[in-house]
C-alpha cells in the first residue's frame, strides 16, 4: 500500500485547525475624535462579555483615533485610557471614556475626556451603538419603554443582554430579560450569560449583606463627636476637636471617603457647592480618607479641587469609633454643642444647611 507523503497530511491538519476548525472572525472600524487627552496616549479596548480581556490597541493622533478589532460575534465594549494619571489634559479620576457595541461597519465615538457625562453618551454608526446611543439619550423615564422597544426588535434584540447588567440588586428582573434572547443568541452567548448571571448572584449577595449592615448600624445622631487626630497632606495631624471649637466655625461636616469610591468620588462636586455656598457662613469640613496608599491619596487630591480640610485615616480607629460599615458616610457636627445632627450616606446637605445657615 501507497503511504500518502508527510507534508500533505500536515497540511491537510493546518487547513482544518485555520480554516474548518476555527470560528468565522468579524471586523469593525471604531474611529473617532478625542478632547482632553493628550496625544500618544495610549487606548484600550475591554471585551466586557469576555472576562473584561483587551481587544485591541491603538493610540491618539492629532486629537483622534481609530481601531480595527476583530471578533467572533458583536459584543459589548469598554473604551479606556491605559494609564489615565498620565494621559489626561485635565486630569480626572478614572480611566474609563465610553461604552458601546463592536458589530461589523464603521462606529464612530467622540470623546470628551474632561466632561464626566460624556461616558453616558453612546457611539453611533451602527445598528446597536444607534439604539443604545437613543436609549442613553433619553430622559430616565423614557428609557424603560426604548429598552423594551429594542430588545423586541430582531435587529437589536441583543440589548437584552446589556439592559440585563443594569439590575445588579434583581437577579429575577435580569434573568427575564436574559431569557427573552433568541436560542440563537443564548447558545453563542452562553459563557457571557453564565459570567453575568454568577456576577448578578455575587452582587445580589453583597447588597443583601450591606443591607442588613446598615440596618444594624447604629446611628449617632444626638450623640456627642468622638475626637480624632489625622496627618493632611504635609503630615501634620490635625485634630477635629481644634476644627470644631474654632470660633469661625459653626458647623463641621465629618466625612468619611476614599479615593477608589466611586459614589465618594461622584459626592465631590455636591461638597464643592455646600462649601462654597455656606464656609463664608460658619461651615467647615474635615474629609478622612480611608485610603491604605498616601502618595495614590495625595496625588488625587492635587488633582481635584477639596479646598477644605483632608486627612488621611491610616491605622487609626475613627471607622470603628463611628461604627462606619461603609462608605461614604457622612456626620454633620454643631459646634456650639458638639452634638451630631446628621448620619447619612447621601445627605441633602444644602437642604440641611439651609436651615440652619441661612
């Protein structure tokens, strides 16, 4: 018998590994312009129904960018900085600029790096990234009805999948708009599925547990400050008691924050406005950052605008001593009483403060 020669069964091997062995790969464009960060900055591309992995590269070039990433099946996308301490024209917190849809065509995402409302603004161009882009455009309570108009559209159907995510603390809600994608979808989805639903469990879990926490919190109000001593951020303790019995200050306004909260970064701007509306008149805030790196803490803080008082909580008891499960938390202290009048996550301060600082 005639032996077939050894170079056509390997090549035979390579055709089907590269060819009827492997998935069809799409490709897109992704192309757009870029305010506020520099250029040569370098941007990423996150696959966020593939375990968050980089799908491409590229960098920025006279206040612009383009990709050309390739894929199995369109999917949802994150669209970062690499290294956003170094890359911004106006520094901010954070990496992350835009989210929306890799499917084949061109998409086209403008960036305003500078504008934090600008990572609600979708990209355009293509059949998901221009619903999704309408849905985000939308007034809060018009959104529900285009998600519903979307995902029973055949053409958008998979915005199921990302409206799913949205409901972090209702894993039935999720799971019903989970379920209403096609077989299709669900079997070339099904490991994204798994992740998310194992993500939603986890987060269900941890919303469950913080509130039974904060159920079991003790509030302060109407007891009296406990003192603390904390380095700012040319190391020299500053004790609340000297702050409180100031004779300028009538009110101080104790928080409790860190650099890696988001919802105490997003609370930034809120405490800009009370402070520049009512300091003049008697208030005073002491921020205790429950940060575990000093120079991360600083450098934050050179960055953005807390004009009041800042320390750094390192090793010592305050989060204890105030019973602070989590964060941010916030204590508002009168200071011709020492009593504290408010022990909230997300106080209405200029509604508070109104009152009494008229």
């Amino acid at each position: 018998m005639k032996r077939l020669p050894y170079f056509p069964a390997v090549f035979i091997a390579v055709l089907f590994i590269f060819g009827l062995g492997s998935c069809k790969q799409e490709s897109c464009t992704v192309k757009g312009s870029v305010q506020g960060v520099k250029d040569g900055a370098e941007l990423v591309l996150m696959d966020d129904w593939n375990k968050s992995k980089t799908i491409a590269t590229t960098t920025v070039e006279n206040g612009a960018f383009e990709f050309h990433p390739r894929f199995s099946a369109p999917t949802h996308v994150y669209l970062y900085a690499s290294n956003p301490d170094d890359v911004y024209a106006n520094p901010y917190d954070g990496g992350q600029l835009k989210d929306f849809f890799l499917e084949p065509g061109t998409v086209v995402v403008d960036v305003h790096a500078e504008d934090e409302s600008d990572m609600a603004k979708g990209a355009t161009g293509t059949v998901l990234n221009d619903a999704y882009s309408k849905i985000l455009a939308a007034d809060p309570d018009e959104r529900e009805a285009l998600w519903e108009e979307a995902i029973s559209d055949e053409q958008t159907s998979l915005l199921a999948l990302r409206y799913a995510s949205s409901f972090p603390n209702d894993l039935t809600r999720a799971s019903e708009l989970i379920d209403r994608l096609s077989p299709e979808q669900a079997k070339t989805y099904k490991k994204s599925i798994s992740d998310l639903k194992k993500s939603l469990v986890r987060r269900a879990e941890a919303a469950e547990r913080k509130e039974k926490a904060l159920e079991e919190e003790v509030s302060l109000v109407g007891e009296h400050y406990i003192d603390m001593e904390y380095p700012n951020t040319d190391d020299i303790p500053v004790r609340l008691s000297t702050v409180v019995d100031n004779p300028k200050n009538r009110y101080v306004i104790l928080d409790f924050w860190a650099t890696w909260c988001l919802p105490c970064v997003e609370s930034i701007p809120m405490l800009r406005e009370v402070y520049a509306k009512y300091h003049d008149k008697g208030l005073e805030i002491y921020s205790i950052s429950q940060d575990s790196k000093a120079k991360e803490w600083k450098s934050f803080l050179e960055k953005n605008e807390m004009p009041w008082i800042n320390v750094l909580g390192i090793g010592g008891s305050a989060s204890k001593d105030y019973g602070i499960e989590f964060i941010p938390r916030v204590l508002l202290i009168d200071c011709h009483t020492g009593e504290i009048l408010v022990h909230e996550g997300h106080p209405d301060l200029d509604a508070i403060l109104s009152d009494l600082l008229p």
